[in-house]
C-alpha cells in the first residue's frame, strides 16, 4: 500500500460465495467480477436477496460463521484479501476500506457522544492524537454540511434525526480518508428531500477526496445520479455490467431491460404506455434454474439453449468494458418497441363520494402535566380541505411527518378529528369512531397498508384472514360460501388458490401485499386507503402490483386515496395530487397541473429530489437544507418557510409572519404560497427531456 | 439374598475402563483449555474434496482427543445401563437393576425419538427441536421423567415397594440392602430411609406428584398473567397503571410468609384461601369464553352452541374444584361435585399462581405492547374488529414463542417452588413422597447418611435442568425463523 499506487482500488475476480446451513450449501455470490479505477465510483444495482449486499460484505471479509469465499479472488490495491491475516484486515477496515449501512441508528453507538465515536476512527488507526482528531473531527462534520459541528460533536445520538445520522455516519467513514467507500443502500431509510442531499454530499464528497465508492442500491435513478459505472446482479450473478451510458441506453440483457419496462419513467402513464412487469418470481438461492437464472422470466427464453448450462459473460465489442451474461445478446433486437399491453380506457370520475371540510386533527401530548409539565399541542392535521370522487385515484404525497398517516387514521375511525368534518355519502363520519360506525361503512373504507412483511397476521393462513374479514363484514350466509367467496377474491389478484392455506411466512413481499389487497376488497370497498402499497416491494413487483390496484380499481369504480412519497409513481397513476407538508395541503390539482409549472416551492424541491432513472432526463437541482420541523413546533407563518429556497421573492417577512391562503390558479389549481403572480409565471419546469418538457 | 453392590460383576471390567477414560477425557480438556489460549485463531480451509477444515496442528490433535475422550466416556457409561438390560438380576449390581426398572421409559423414549426424527419436519416448532442439541438433551431429561411419572402413576411400573410402607429393619439401611420379608422385591436399591421405606420408590413416585401438579399449576398462572396483561398492554393507561402497580406490590410480598399465612388455621377458617382460589380459578374460564366469544360473535348461532357447551364443562370443573367440604364455599350439591381436592393442593395452586402470574403479566404486557403497532393489528381495527378479538386472536397467537420458553422455565421454578413449600411442610401431606418433602425429610440426619436425600434431590436437579436447556432449545431454534 504505497501512496503511488495507481492500479485499480478494487479488483474482484470470478468471485463465489456460499453460506453454508446444516442442510445444505447455499450459493450467495456466483461468477463475480467488478474492478474500480481510484476516483471511479460503482453502483451495485439488483432486487433484494440478488446478493449485492453479499458482495460487499465479501470486500469486508465480514462474512460471519455460515459464510464462506468459494472461489475467486478480492485484491484491494493488488493485495489479495480472501487470504489476509485478521491482523492486517483490521488495520485496512475502517482505514482504507470504509462501510455506510443503510440505518444510520444502528451504526452509531447510542451510549457514546457522536465526537467520541469520531474521533476514536483516527485514535485507533493512525495514533494521532485526541486534539489532533478532535480537530478532525470538526472538520469532517463541517464537510458534511452539519451546522455547529461543535454542538453536534457533544451530541448522543438520539438528540439528532435521521438525515443528521447519516451524515455523521458519513463523517466517521471519511474520517481516516480511505481510498474505497462501500455504501450500502445508504439512503433507503431517509426521505426523499433529505436523501437528496445526502447523495449530493456523498458525489462532492467522492470527489473532493477522490476516493472511490461501491454504491449499493436497488434504485436505479440513484445510481444514475452517482455511479461512473454499474453491475446489474440478479440471483447471485452480475447479469451486465458496463459504463452508466452503456447499461442504461444500450442495455443488452433481457432482465435489466425488464427492470427499465417495469419503473415508471417521466412518459409512462396507466392509460397510454403501462408498466410492464417481469413475470413469476424472483428464484429462491436453493432454487434456480439450469443455466440462465433469468431464463424462466424472460421473453426471450429459448429452451434447449438458454438452459443447457451456465452462461458465461459475454463482452460486448465497441463499448467500454461492456459485458453481459446472456448468450442471445446478438440475437436480440434491443430497439424493437415495446409490445403494446391492451390499453385501458380511463375510467371517468364519477360523483363525490368523500369530502373532507377544513379537517384538523391536534394531538395533546401532555408532559407530565401533575409534576408541571407543559401540555403541548402536536398539529398533526391543519385545515384539510378535498373532496374525492368515485373512480378517481387522488394521491396524497408528503414526506415523514407531514401528517399523512393520521389524516389516514381519522378517516378509518380510528381516531376523531379535533374539528372539521368529513362526509361520505353526504353523512357526517368525522365524530363517529369506529366501533360505532355500521358494517357498511367499515365495509366501505378499508385500508392496504405499507409493509407487506406486517401486514397479515403470521400465525394465520392466507384463507383465514381473508375469510375472517368477510365473516366481520358480514358476507356470506355459510362457513362454504365465505370459502368460495374468498377464493373468487384470490383469483381477482391473481394468486393460485392453492395459496389459501399457506401461512403468510411462505408468501414473498409482493405475495403478502396481493393478500392485503384481496383483505381490504373483502367487503367490496369503496373507497381505498393505500399507504405508499408498493415502495417496500422490489422494483420489478411494484409495477405488477400497482398495476393490479389500477385494474382492481377500474373494475370495481373504487376511489383510491394513494398516499407515497415516490412521485414517479404517482405521476404514474394518479389522476388528482394532493402535496402534504407538516399537516398542511400545499398544493392541490390534476397530476398534469402539479407535475407542470406553476408549483409551489416544496412541490418543486420534491420533483427535484426523485431520482429519475433516465440518461435524457435533465433536471433543475433544489436542495432543501435542513429537516422538516417538529409538528409539535410548527415555525410560525408558512410551514414551508423555514426551508423554501423561494422565500426571498416575496416582500418583506411576510411567509414568517402569515399562513398564505389558498389560491386558485388557472384550471383549479390550488397552492398555499405567498409568491407573487409574475413568479409563479416565470417558473420553469424542473425535469426537461431532451429539449421538450414532459414535467 | 444377597445385598447388591454398585456394580456388581460387571465393575471389574467396566470400572477401570471407566477410570481411563474419565482420566483421559479430565486430562485433555485441561489441555484444550491450555492450548486454546496459545492457538492461533481459527481460518478455514477448503479442502479438494470440498469438504471444510476448520484447524489442523497441535490444537487440532487436542481438539479431537478430546472429542474421542468424551465419546468413551459416555459409550462406557451407557454399557453399564445397557448391560444391566440384558444381565440377569443382581448380576450388573444397583445400576443394572435401576435400568432394569427404567425399561419401560427407555423403551418409551427411544419410540418417541424415532416417531419424531421421522416426522420432526412437518411439526413445527416441536419438530424444529429436534435440530438443536441442547432442546434434545433438555427434551431427553423431561420426557424420562414424564414417562416415568405416567408408568409408575397409571401402570403402577417402576416402583418396587410401597412408597409409604416401612419395613422393619431397613432403617437407614445402604442402597442394595436386601429386604428381609418373602414376596417383596428383593432389595431396596437406593437403600432405605429414616422410617425404613424405599428411597427408590419414593423417588419415582415423587415424580408422579411434581408433574401433575408443576405444569398445571403454571399454566393457571400464565391464564392469569395473559387475561391482565393483554389488555394492559393494549389499552395502556389509567388500566396499565393499575395493573402494574398491584403486580409490584405482590412481587414485593415476602412469598415465603404468604405461604404461611395461607395455611395457619386461623387465616383458613375465614375462608380467604378458598376465596382466593375462587378469584384464580375463575381467570381460565373468562379467557376461554372470551377467546371463543371475540372468535365467533360474527356468528352468534354458532356461537352460542359452542359458548354453552365448553362453558358449561369448563364451569362444572370450575365449581367442583372450589366447592369443597368444610369451607364456606360450598356451592355444588354432593352428587353434582365431581371431584374433591386435597386442600393442600389447593395451597399450592394459589401459592405457584400468587408467585408465578405478576411475572407472566409483565411479559405478556410487553409483548402486547410491541405487537399492537404491527400493521396486522391496525388491519384489524380498521375493519372494525373488537378489542378482544385483536389481543386473543391477532397479539397472543404472535407472543407465543416467548410464553412457550418462559412457560417450560417456569416449570422448572414451580417444581423448585414444590420442592420449598414441601421442605417447610406446606402445601401437600407430610407423608407425600414428591421430592422436597423428602429431601426436607433426609436433610435432618444428612450428616450421618446421606443417601435418602440424595436421589430426589438428584432428580429435582435433572427435571429442571431439562427444563432449563428444553428452554433454551425452543428459543434458539424459534429465533431461527
């Protein structure tokens, strides 16, 4: 390890790994190969269980008891790893190779302050001394951008949220300069604007300090955004690898061009240009196929070939070290259009089945009130004022904390508003909570809930659960009925009916959340609550299982209130969009109104964020600074205020001083903004593609 | 006849090698103890026939001596029972004829291990057992004891004398005295105690005592500590507050008093352990009609048939149990009373209850307190489900794992628990032979002899040592998925 070596950081080879169970052995990592050029960064793209965290455990040499290098080879600056001693493999951890985990909260000891944490990185390493690293340590949390590192430095922890976390976490693998960074999903945890922010520190930070980086994500759009290079993995093996122009415009793999047909880009609509989910499922380790382990799911399979043994990676001439692990790549003509799926005629709305009017919702945490304490007043909701129509899909977007859950659980009854009333059918639900409600009305709003990993209940079967909600609802004269009806509501999302009996831990996430689905359409509901349904399933789930909402929806006139953070999906399914911050609305109009300028500042902040994965997207940078504030001390005026990069074109302190009203733009858009007209007019669009705006 | 030696004719070939392999196994683990602070740390190694080697040089040839030490040490102790099986009587000494006796739960188990083994992948969590060594060894130690209380207990098996009859002569006598009367068993294997019975029998038929009452008196305990502790961990508050706070205030009451208080004569004569075991009884039948209640309410024809006939056993045991003869609660007509317990019993029931269930509550609490922010609670809710449906049906059914650990710890205690009130001369009949009374029994002329306490209290010791590490199996390997 010499300061002049100019060699690649990292050089994997042929790499297998296996874990080993008492049963059997379980191929993790198979045929792996990657090398990263000092100053490169490489993004590390797959479904969860592909083994791309596998991977980087392997560089860590970190691979537990069970685990196990097979074969192949690790060098890190020509030094070969699989066969260092623990001694010289501590002294390179931490140092030279340094590791991001995705919770932030779990890398960081609760017990100790954040400066100790940090400043032990150089004491251990280099021997320097604690003055020496302390000043390090202010320095590097400076360079994370966190304001008053002093402060910071003798905070636990706890006292700091979870984007301040995870820049700490960023601080301490930066603190000993290593030459190779391993960030594994580092972002999943954050919300969208502070997860901005945080991909753009770590791209200045790369390359302030010229170190490289294996950047681990399911999210091809981050990848886009930060990586030189990318591996696609699928089941335990790189399917493609190549320079990011390479993979992303002149793909020549069937799964990675699956994975592209199957997120919603800027373009993709539900009505004209559906997604296209990869068929079946993702092959269990034990499980896979001879020879291409894509072979089953993929349109191009051609038996007798593609299973007659494994398949080698292929180079592609003409790119740059572009390769992929497919034996038909010639064959297969790549720019052939996308087979048109049938397309949907949009469903028109129908009447107003739900309005809300002025709906506010205050928590009283009170402190201890007996001993003194202050009684405080959380604002969860403020003034929610929409109505949604039969058939409609109206998507509620907001990041953590902007109220969006408890809006959800006033509205099932779980909770009562504070004030404010909510009408369904013309009959007033907000004061009624939900022992009192009728079956019908139970019935008529259910609810699909996020993780699909907690959404049934484990120690039931799939049929039982589903049975049980009908028999609550009422449905069905006998035990047989309900059976057959549960059955008929399996085939409706499309699983076999053997599934019945299964328990849920047999199911895979996109299972599970088709069994939520089925749960909540038990009663024939009318109106759907889906918490962000699909951002805990994988890329190529996601767009089957949005696709069978919408079909779902179509069929049955359900109104959909989709709540998400993701606005590419919305963009995708919703007709009306709904923009939460900090429990107010802020922007209210059809997509195609708040996905198009005019915006309001947040709105605009948010389109920024998302990651698009797309090389002819061009998008107008905004990054937020700061965190959302506390609902329990909302900054006075505009909520928005204490962030909006906006703020200084309106006169005087007037967004500090007064909560803007709702204004009517053109076509019935609504924004809560102080802004002027003409800056409302003069706003440009923020994604632009290839010359024309699409957003 | 002849008195028995330990061994018999068999000890002079097996006790030395007994001796050279206990050496050898001492001997080596002393020197793996020594080795393992020098070897170097553990790298493992593929080998061409892709099988793994984990170490090899010196520490390794200690690692495996070690393990060929152990083997045969254990392979000579069960040549002593297994030659014991098939040597005729009195020829394998003491040992031989105790496994000789032991047969039927030998035979028991062995048949129980081989069902299982074959089937261990379709039964859950039981089967799941079966991967662990530790659950085996634990599920090995319970189940002779299991076997042995059902063989002496129904088929009257084991035992050689009469547990409670003295025979003149045998006071005090050391194990494998011959008995002097015709038409007896032979001799008293574990020798005799201070009234001249049979320590041997006393022993396997103390075990009949501890496993009939321990696991029922514990899972009354768990009735009680989940109905409190479901709902005050769901509904949380004022209830919370409440509950836990009596919870303390028992587990802050000297137990061993309380024990006392619930058998001086004064205290009975009012009623108020009658009382109290009329409140605790009460628990399993609220949880039973609750659970069955929240189940079917979605079908009240059905749910009535159902309600009437499970409440109305359930509720007939309920009164039989309290209603008792010379107490103030005596509910039930003779000829409807089905059954009378000692009152002694009932002591220890609402001693083991008293002690076990604030525990239980406070687990179950917590339990409930983490489940009920899952989304499947809130699914629940959202379709308008009952509070009790969703502590009965969606929280308990998902805290199992770790009630059915802390249920077989909890056995284990119970039986300890026994065992304390037996050695105060609480609970059951002075003459009971479970094993604390007779240990308290053997305790007061310890000095002089010690073998009529030695084997219950042996046996107490290896019935709640299986309990402990059947525990620790369960957890192990209910964590594993």
């Amino acid at each position: 390890m010499t300061e002049t070596y100019t060699g690649p950081i990292l050089e994997i080879d042929n790499l297998s790994i296996s874990f080993f169970t008492r049963l059997r052995e379980i191929p993790a990592v198979m045929d792996f190969s990657a090398t990263i050029m000092p100053g490169d960064s490489l993004g590390l793209v797959g479904e969860s269980g592909c083994g791309k965290s596998t991977v980087a455990l392997g560089v860590m040499q970190d691979l537990g008891v069970n685990g196990r290098i097979v074969g192949g080879s690790i060098r890190f600056k020509g030094e070969e790893l699989t066969t260092m001693s623990p001694d010289r493999l501590r002294a390179l951890r931490g140092r030279e190779i340094a590791m991001i985990y995705q919770e932030p909260m779990a890398s960081l000891n609760p017990a100790m302050t954040v400066g100790a944490q940090l400043i032990e990185v150089p004491m251990i390493h280099e021997g320097i001394s604690k003055g020496d690293a302390y000043a390090r340590a202010l320095e590097t949390v400076a360079d994370v951008k966190l304001p008053d590192p002093k402060r910071i430095l003798k905070a636990y922890p706890h006292q700091l949220s979870g984007g301040q976390q995870q820049r700490i976490v960023i601080a301490m693998a930066l603190m000993s300069k290593p030459s190779l960074l391993i960030l594994d999903e580092p972002t999943t945890a954050l919300d969208v604007t502070v997860e901005a922010a945080v991909v753009q520190l770590v791209r200045d930070l790369g390359r302030k300090y010229g170190t490289s980086m294996l950047f681990i994500s399911h999210n091809l759009g981050l990848v886009l955004d930060t990586c030189d290079r990318i591996n696609v993995m699928y089941s335990g093996e790189a399917v493609e690898r190549g320079s990011i122009a390479d993979v992303f415009d002149d793909m020549q793999h069937p799964y990675t061009q699956a994975l592209f047909r199957a997120i919603p880009l800027p373009g993709a609509s539900k009505t004209t240009r559906p997604l296209k989910a990869i068929p079946g499922n993702f092959p269990l380790p034990d499980a896979r196929p001879k020879g291409c382990n894509f072979g089953p799911r993929c349109d191009y399979f051609e038996a007798g070939r593609c299973d007659a043994g494994p398949i080698p990676m292929q180079r592609i001439t003409g790119d740059d070290r572009h390769l992929t692990r497919c034996i038909k790549f010639n064959a297969i003509d790549w720019n052939a259009p996308v087979t048109k799926a049938i397309e949907t005629a949009p469903t028109a709305p129908g009447k107003v089945i739900l309005r809300m009017e002025d709906l506010k919702k205050y928590y009283d945490t009170r402190g201890n009130t007996a001993f003194g304490g202050v009684s405080q007043v959380v604002k969860a909701n403020e003034s929610l004022t929409f109505d949604a129509r039969e058939a409609e899909t109206l998507a509620i977007v907001g990041e953590s904390g902007c109220g969006k859950s408890t809006f959800a659980k006033v509205l099932m009854g779980l909770e009562t508003a504070t004030s404010g009333n909510i009408t369904l059918d013309e009959k007033s639900i907000s004061d009624v909570p939900i022992e009192n409600r009728t079956t019908q009305t139970v019935a008529d709003i259910q609810m699909v809930f996020q993780n699909p990993f907690d959404t049934l209940n484990p120690s039931m079967t799939v049929g039982r659960q589903i049975i049980r909600a009908l028999e609550v609802f009422r449905i069905g004269k006998s035990d047989g009925e309900r059976r057959r009806r549960m059955l008929d509501l399996l085939d409706l999302v499309k699983l076999p009916r053997t599934f019945a009996d299964r328990m849920p831990r047999q199911l895979s996430g996109g299972q599970k959340q088709r069994v939520g689905i089925a749960r909540a359409f038990a009663g024939d509901a009318r109106i759907v609550v889906a918490d962000e349904p699909v951002s805990a399933l994988d890329v190529s789930v996601q767009a089957a299982v949005a696709d069978l909402l919408m079909d779902i929806q179509a069929r049955q006139n359900t109104t959909l209130l989709f709540i998400s953070h993701d606005l590419s999906i919305v963009r995708y399914l919703a007709d009306r969009v709904l923009v939460m911050y900090l429990g107010h609305v802020v922007e209210l109009g059809t997509t195609e109104q708040v996905f198009s300028p005019p915006y309001h500042p947040y709105t605009e902040a948010l389109l920024s964020a998302v990651p698009i994965a797309d090389t002819r997207v061009t998008k107008r940078r905004i990054v937020l600074k700061g965190e959302i504030p506390s609902a329990m001390n909302p900054p006075p005026g505009c909520p928005f205020q204490t962030r909006c990069p906006r703020k200084h074109q309106v006169a005087g302190d007037l967004c500090e001083r007064e909560l803007p009203p709702m204004r009517t733009l053109s076509d019935g858009l609504q924004i809560k903004c102080h802004l002027p007209d003409e800056e409302f007019a003069a706003m440009e669009p923020v994604i632009q593609m290839a010359g024309n705006s699409v957003a | 006849m002849e008195p028995l030696t330990w061994t018999g004719s068999l000890g002079q070939f097996l006790n030395p090698v007994l001796m050279i392999t206990a050496t050898a196994l001492v001997l080596t683990a002393a020197a793996q103890i020594i080795a393992g602070l020098f070897a170097p740390a553990v790298t493992l190694q593929s080998n061409a026939d892709g099988s793994l080697m984990a170490r090899g040089g010196a520490f390794g040839a200690v690692e495996t001596a070690l393990k060929w030490a152990f083997i045969a040490t254990v392979v000579t102790l069960t040549a002593y029972l297994a030659a014991g099986l098939v040597m005729p009587y009195g020829r394998a000494g003491i040992v031989g004829a105790v496994a000789k006796r032991f047969l039927p739960v030998f035979i028991a188990l062995i048949a129980l291990f081989a069902v299982s083994m074959t089937f261990k992948r379709r039964l859950g969590l039981y089967g799941k057992l079966f991967d662990s060594t530790v659950g085996m060894i634990g599920f090995t130690l319970v189940m002779f004891w299991v076997f042995s209380a059902i063989f002496s207990g129904l088929f009257d098996m084991i035992a050689t004398h009469d547990p409670l009859r003295p025979i003149s002569g045998l006071k005090n006598k050391l194990p494998g005295v011959s008995v002097p009367e015709e038409g007896l068993y032979p001799h008293y294997l574990l020798g005799g105690d201070n009234l001249a019975r049979d320590v041997f029998s006393r022993m396997v038929t103390g075990s009949v005592v501890v496993i009939a009452i321990a696991p029922l008196a514990t899972l009354f305990a768990f009735m009680v500590g989940i109905t409190l502790g479901l709902p005050a961990g769901y509904f949380g508050g004022k209830l919370d507050a409440f509950l836990t706070f009596i919870a303390n205030l028992i587990l802050a009451f000297p137990v061993i008093l309380l024990f006392y208080l619930l058998v001086t004569p004064e205290i009975v004569a009012t009623g108020i352990p009658s009382y109290m075991a009329a409140v605790l009884f009460v628990f399993p039948l609220v949880f039973t009609a609750v659970l069955l209640n929240s189940r079917y309410a979605t079908q009240p024809a059905k749910r009535t048939v159902i309600l009437v006939v499970v409440l109305g056993f359930f509720g007939w045991l309920y009164l039989s149990l309290i209603s008792q003869e010379d107490t103030p609660l005596r509910i039930l007509p003779a000829w409807l009373d089905g059954f009378d317990v000692n009152s002694g019993i009932l002591v220890v029931f609402v001693s083991v209850v008293f002690v076990n269930a604030p525990t239980v509550f406070r687990i179950v609490r917590g339990l409930s307190m983490d489940i009920k922010t899952r989304d499947y609670v809130a699914a629940a809710q959202t379709r308008g489900e009952g509070p009790w449906y969703i502590m009965l049906w969606e929280i308990l059914p998902n805290a199992r794992g770790p009630l059915i650990v802390d249920f077989c710890l909890r056995i284990g205690y119970t039986t300890i628990l026994l065992g304390t009130l037996g050695f105060f001369g609480l609970g059951l009949p002075p003459e009971s032979p479970d094993w604390g009374s007779t240990i308290n029994e053997g305790r007061k002329l310890l000095l002089i002899y010690i073998h009529p306490p030695l084997p219950p209290a042996l046996a107490l010791l290896t019935l709640v040592l299986g309990l402990n590490l059947l525990a620790d199996g369960l957890r192990e390997e209910s964590l594993r998925d």
